[in-house]
C-alpha cells in the first residue's frame, strides 16, 4: 500500500507539472486568476487573493480571500486536502510551509520530511538553516542543518537571529558569542570567522566587509581586496562606490579586478547598474564604466536605475524614462518603476484628488496602455493585467503592442 501511495504521488506531481508550465498567474488587488496559454481563464477571478506557482513541484499555492490562509492545488485549481498554511514556497528540491508560526519541510511531492517544529528555515544550497527557539526575543539561537531528506544535524553555533544572506556558498550571520559577523558554509561552519562588524553579500567573488567603523571589500578567503578605510561603501554589480573624508571614488569592476574611474571632492555617487551618477551643486552627471561622462541633469534631479541603457530620472516636471545611448526621453509621469517579471515598466498619472491611475511602458518608454487604471501588474514578459472599477483585462504584448486578451466583469465570478 505504501509504494502504490507513492506512485501515485508521483504521477500527480507528473500531471501537475505538464499542466502548470504554461499558466499565467495574475494578482491583483481586486484577486487573482490563471489563464493557459490561449488567455483562457483555468482559475476564473473572484475565488482567490492570490495563485502563486510552487516553483518545479507542478502545485499551485493558492490565498484565500476569506482567511489570508494559503492551501495547495493541482494545475487545474483543484485543491489537494484540508491543509492550510500561512505561508508556503519552493526552495531547490524541496516545499517549506509554515503554519501556526511554526515550519516544516516538504518534499516537491508534497510529502512531509520534518514536523513543524522550527521558528525558521533559511535555505544554504543545498541544505537549510533552522532554528527551533524563539528567534525574536533577545536570547541566541542554536542552529540546525537540515538536508533535503529534513535530517536533522544539530550544530554548535548559536547566533544572534538577523536576515541570514546566503550568497555564493557563504552566509553572512552574527555570532551570538562575538556580537560580530561571519560567513557560514553550508554545512554551518565558519568558514570566515566572525570578526566584522558588517557583513555584506557576496557578489563577484567580493563583498563589503566593516571593522573599526571602516568599511572595505573582503573576497571569499577573507583577504582585504580594499583595505577598510572608507567611511561608506556601495558593491554593485558593475561599480564600487565609496567616499571617504567627504571625497567620492568609484571603481569599475572587470575581469581584471577593479579599475578607479572617479575621485572627487564634495560630490555624492550613486549606482545606476550600466552607469553612476554624480550629484554636484550644479548638475547631476552621469558617467559610463570608462569614467567618460554621458549627460548632464539640472541639479535637482534625481536619478534611479532603469533598464537597458536607460535611466528612469526625476525632476520639477515628474519622472520621465532617458535612454542615454539616444539621447530621447519619455513622457512625463507622476510615478514610473520597472516590473519585477518583465521588461516593463508600471507608469502612473495623479489626480485632482490624489488618486493615482497606472498604465504601462516598454522597455524603451512607449506606451503600451495608456494610464487610466485602477492597478496594473506584469505577470510576465509578454503579458499586462489591469483593472478598472468593474473590469479586469488582460493583455499580449508583443512589438511594442498590447492587444486585449481577455477580460472580464469584477464581482461575478465565472462557472467552470
């Protein structure tokens, strides 16, 4: 009876998975839906707060609106059991559900590994962090290692509960003991003692390391690639921006190692990822990896990382999209930030009456809708959602176009 019950845990696992690689998820404030790929709904709006994929298991989690509670589903919407949680989620090859305040580990078929016996569970790889003791009081908190199996190895360590930042095979975390930060293997060993007073994630071999009330750049071993001599240090993926003393440097970072392209005097920098920016008493510059300026902004610009070779830039006049290779701009908009699941970007307009409407802009600035909804969300790289009082849409893009897909009346859920 036990094998033919994990066979047949297998094949809804199989099922699910062929089913729910095509389905599009969209949450918004008014609820959630999923549509296959023809833009026909599979889960009708009106049922859920939110449909969330778990990840390679080929499940749904799905919100309910009634209790905030999620339960599990098959591709379909089916829900699998009486089993709610307060949250759920996929980490590598395995589930982690929490419920009561307390977590558990899964595996992709939904099969428990562990009771809920833990206050937290981090993932490290291919293992996890966990804690059983209380991890927001002031005491410390003995660490766990669990495998994917949820064998538990009890370790040493007793760390004082923060954000724990797995990076590039270290964790950065604080020891109980030290009052100081570390970097943990996977396995919950130091493997770079717990001497900082800051420790950043890695990225690139390097990350930003604090002792003495100096920052500097540490690689994986622990040697001090930048001495620790700055009063502030940013690591981005392209530039290193530092200032000490009032005096900003930044470096461009290679393949070579890091490259100083700007030093000076009374000025700030920040990182726009392609470019940096340096903000004066008179303009605000933008300069490219080689350190050779692009454009100039009035000084009361204020600059924010975009896509591409664009940069989403604020002013007197609002925010507008510059693409610095063109030289051209977009419209100005009251509100403009880049999807998280695709190339886009949400724009907004502000009423008389403070009220906001969004809209929609491709990754080079043009319109794809036009800001006059009540929200507007990108589920992915070729689809827009929105709605309006009364209506939800849902849209294909493709060259530069949206074209309506679906839509449907809010408030009267669609029969299966």
């Amino acid at each position: 009876m036990k094998q033919l019950h994990l066979l047949s845990l297998v094949v809804v696992m199989l099922l699910a998975a062929l089913n729910a690689g095509s389905g599009i998820c969209v949450n918004l404030p008014s609820g959630a839906l999923m549509l296959n790929a023809d833009y026909e709904a599979v889960i009708p709006p009106g049922r859920y707060s939110r449909i969330s994929p778990l990840g390679g298991s080929g499940f749904l989690a799905l919100q309910y609106e009634s209790d905030g509670k999620y339960r599990v589903a098959n591709a379909r919407g089916r829900v699998l059991g009486d089993a709610s949680y307060d949250e759920i989620y996929v980490s590598g090859e395995n589930i982690v559900a929490c419920r009561g305040g307390k977590y558990a580990l899964f595996s992709l078929t939904l099969m428990p590994l562990t009771g809920y016996d833990y206050s937290a569970i981090f993932p490290s790889g291919e293992h996890f962090f966990a804690f059983r003791s209380n991890i927001w009081d002031d005491g410390g908190d003995i660490l766990y290692i669990l495998d994917g199996m949820g064998e538990e190895t009890p370790t040493n360590r007793t760390l004082y509960y923060t954000d724990l930042l797995y990076s590039e095979g270290l964790v950065a975390a604080m020891s109980f003991q030290t009052g100081r930060y570390g970097y943990l293997d996977e396995e919950g060993v130091w493997a770079l003692e717990p001497v900082y007073q800051y420790a950043g994630a890695f990225n690139g071999g390097l990350a930003a390391a604090g002792v003495d009330g100096k920052m500097g750049l540490i690689d994986a071993r622990g040697s001090w690639i930048v001495s620790p001599v700055f009063d502030t240090l940013l690591l981005g993926r392209r530039y290193v921006i530092a200032s000490e003393g009032g005096t900003l440097f930044v470096y461009a970072r290679s393949a070579d190692g890091l490259m100083p392209v700007y030093q000076k005097s009374g000025v700030h920098g920040a990182d726009m990822d392609r470019y940096f920016a340096v903000y004066t008493d008179s303009y605000v510059y933008l300069y490219n990896a080689a350190g050779n300026l692009s454009t100039a902004f009035s000084k009361d610009t204020l600059l924010y990382p975009a896509l591409g070779s664009s940069v989403i830039a604020c002013d007197s006049n609002g925010m507008f999209l510059y693409d610095v290779l063109s030289h051209t701009m977009s419209d100005f908009y009251d509100h403009i930030q880049p999807f998280t699941a695709a190339d886009m970007y949400r724009c907004a307009v502000r009423e008389r009456g403070g009220r906001y409407l969004f809209g929609a802009l491709s990754s080079d600035g043009k319109e794809l809708i036009e800001p006059k909804y009540k929200s507007v969300t990108a589920p992915n790289e070729n689809t827009l959602a929105a709605e309006t009082e009364d209506e939800l849409l849902v849209f294909y893009v493709s060259g530069g176009k949206a074209d309506l897909k679906y839509s449907s009346p809010l408030g009267a859920e669609e029969s299966d």
